[in-house]
C-alpha cells in the first residue's frame, strides 16, 4: 500500500451506518445494535466509536512516531519509512471495556495491516531494564497507555489499513496500536510516541490488567419466538487463544455443541450457530466456550419466550 493510496483517506468523510446510537457526540462515542454485527468481518461503517478527545488533526505526511526511553539508539519514522518497513495482516477481535447489553455491544472482527513493533525496537535496541512502555498519542489531550514490554514484543501492531482500506481518522489513523488478546482501551489510537521504562515510578493508577477473558454474544435473542425453529447466531472470542468449541444448554439440560463457521485465526472472534425451537415462557440459556488452550467459561441468559 502507497502512501498516495493512503492519504484517499483524507477525502472522503467515513460514514457511519445510521443505526448507531449516539451516546455523544463530543467526544464522539458511537454504538451498534448487535443485529447488525452478525458478520465474520465487521465492515468499517458499523464499528463502534469511543474517543477520549476530539479527532487530531494529523495527515499521514505529517506523522511521526518516535521510539525513545531505555533504548540505545532513539528513533523517529514517519509514513514513508514506515511503509518500506515489513508488513503483516491478521484478523483480530477489538473489544470494549463495556458490553453488558442485549441491545447494543462495543465489539468488532476486524483484518489489520501494519508493521510489527517488534521491527522497531529491535532497530532501537531495547536496554535490559526496560519492563514498561508508556505509548502516547497526538490530540489537544494526548492519552497515555501502559503496556508490559513483553506484549510488545509479542505481536503488537501499528496499523495504518483495515479490510483492505486506510484506517480512517476516527478509528485512529493515520497510525494506531493494534493489541489482540488485550481490551480496546490499551489499543492506542493516533499513536506518536513510544517511551521505554524501568516501571520502577509508574503512576499510582496504572494498570497492567487489559488481557481480554473467554467471552460471547448473541446477535438475535430478540427473535425468539414459541413453537418456531431459530437458528440463534453470535460470536466468540478469547485472549488471543483462538476459540475451539461453543456448546449450548436450555434450562439445564445437557450441553449440545453449536455450529462453529471458518477460523479466522487465534486473535479473532469466531461465529457459532445453533438452532433451537423455544416453548412460551422463560428459559435459562447458558453457553459455554472454549480456546485452544483448553481454558473455557459459562455464560447465562435469561429469556422470555412469547
């Protein structure tokens, strides 16, 4: 991808599908009904939107992200170095901090393109003591997050194209931190500073804990209805484990495996199937998921059948 391609994303404006809810509008924080996320990819214009500040005004000529801290030789790439560095893509699973409900969810399935971090601090040359990195971004209200240095040498990402598009301003671009297997809050949007440290003086609120655990969602409770057969559909994920088995139990009853569709790969969700005809009244449905790694948990709904 050029950086001529790129910079198309500074000419139109990214419309959003108009059954978001708004829950504000400054600084914009956008949400979508889970009927219209049951898709193995989440096309652009229906990902949620939650900003800590107003959109930058950055352009992909004028970004810079500079490497600096507890490393020998601090650098700064801008858009054309980082495009001549290598690249990698890979569906992963962005996931909020807050999806208690059946109506709405800030979830998406994503393909992301960038280059491994990994690439950019080993040209930095990381000093033994450093545990920490304190990742910045640009705004009027730069946000600071903490990642353990061994995240990053994992498979963190700057990711600057999503679905085969550039990565629109709203969701971070030019440039952003792709973190799978970690919640949406540590995936920095705009991103332009990266500072290596001991961890020895973090800041008293800091928290370290943003690993995703074993989870799901339903896309179509709401069309139950008694006496009719309804393939119920959602979605699974994990911390970047991959999802092996979704099996389902009403009222009690015994545990019957759900339709697993294609994996994605071990950092993205996984859509599951399965076809039940309710009887009038209330049901307890529980769901319980597995990873790749043997780990699993149960989830519970309660519903009422009509």
């Amino acid at each position: 991808m050029s950086l001529e391609t790129l910079s198309l994303r500074n000419l139109p404006t990214l419309t959003k599908d108009h059954r978001l809810r708004v829950v504000s509008d400054n600084p914009q924080h956008l949400e979508p009904p889970l009927s219209i996320l049951d898709e193995a990819v989440t096309p652009v214009e229906r990902w949620f939107v939650r900003n800590n500040q107003p959109v930058p005004s950055i352009t992909d000529e004028d970004w810079e992200l500079s490497i600096d801290g507890l490393v020998r030789y601090p650098l700064t790439i801008n858009m054309r170095d980082l495009l001549h560095e290598p690249t990698s893509s890979f569906f992963a699973a962005l996931i909020g901090q807050q999806n208690h409900s059946n109506e709405y969810a800030m979830i998406a399935n994503v393909e992301w393109m960038g280059t491994p971090l990994a690439l950019l601090l080993e040209t930095a040359g990381v000093k033994p003591q450093a545990r920490i990195a304190a990742c910045w971004s640009y705004g009027p209200k730069p946000v600071v997050r903490y990642l353990p240095l061994s995240k990053l040498w994992w498979d963190v990402m700057l990711a600057y194209a999503v679905n085969d598009h550039p990565l629109p301003a709203v969701h971070g671009g030019p440039v952003r931190l792709v973190v799978p297997g970690w919640k949406a809050t540590y995936w920095l949007k705009w991103v332009s500073q990266i500072t290596l440290l001991s961890g020895e003086r973090l800041p008293t609120e800091t928290s370290l804990d943003g690993e995703l655990t074993i989870d799901c969602r339903f896309f179509n409770l709401s069309t139950l209805r008694a006496n009719t057969p309804t393939t119920l559909c959602g979605v699974a994920w994990s911390a970047a484990n991959g999802i092996a088995q979704v099996a389902l139990a009403v009222d009690a009853g015994p545990w019957q495996s759900a339709t697993l569709d294609n994996d994605l790969g071990p950092r993205a969700w996984r859509r599951f199937s399965y076809t039940w005809t309710p009887t009038t009244g209330n049901h307890l449905l529980a769901v319980r998921v597995s990873d790749h790694r043997g780990q699993s948990t149960v989830r519970h709904w309660q519903v009422e059948v009509h």
